[in-house]
C-alpha cells in the first residue's frame, strides 16, 4: 500500500489541469465538519465502488491536520 500522500501529486495535477484547484482549496477550507461526513459517505461507498484513491481521499478528510497539509501542498504547487 502506498503512503496516504503518494496521491496528492496526481490529485493536484489533475485538479490543475481541470482549473479546480483553487475551488478545491475554497471547498477543503469551508468544508469543516462536512469534510467529516463526506469521509464516511467515501467510507460507506468505498466496497461499491473499491478504489484505492477514494479510500485514501476519505482518510485525508477524516483527518484535519491532513487535510490542511493537502491545502498548504495545492497552495505551493499553484505558486511553484
């Protein structure tokens, strides 16, 4: 299994490349609470649908410190 973070440089490429990167960082920043709930929706949806990547992304969610790194990471990778 891959580090939780070994995601994060698809992720923002992807969300770069889509022009959603600073709507992802407005919506992890306002999400609060939410972000919980949508963890456990991922969680619940998770042995529909098995994907890796959707787990990992349930766990940054869960967890708050995660989820504010993955932010600083899409910050840094917009000004770098």
């Amino acid at each position: 299994m891959q580090a939780p973070r070994a995601y994060w440089p698809a992720w923002a490429e992807r969300l770069q490349s889509w022009n959603l990167d600073t709507f992802a960082v407005w919506l992890l920043e306002a999400a609060g609470p939410l972000a919980l709930l949508s963890a456990q929706a991922l969680h619940f949806f998770n042995p529909l649908f098995p994907n890796l990547q959707m787990k990992e992304l349930a766990t940054m969610l869960e967890e708050d410190e995660e989820t504010r790194a993955f932010i600083h990471y899409l910050h840094a990778e917009k000004i770098g």
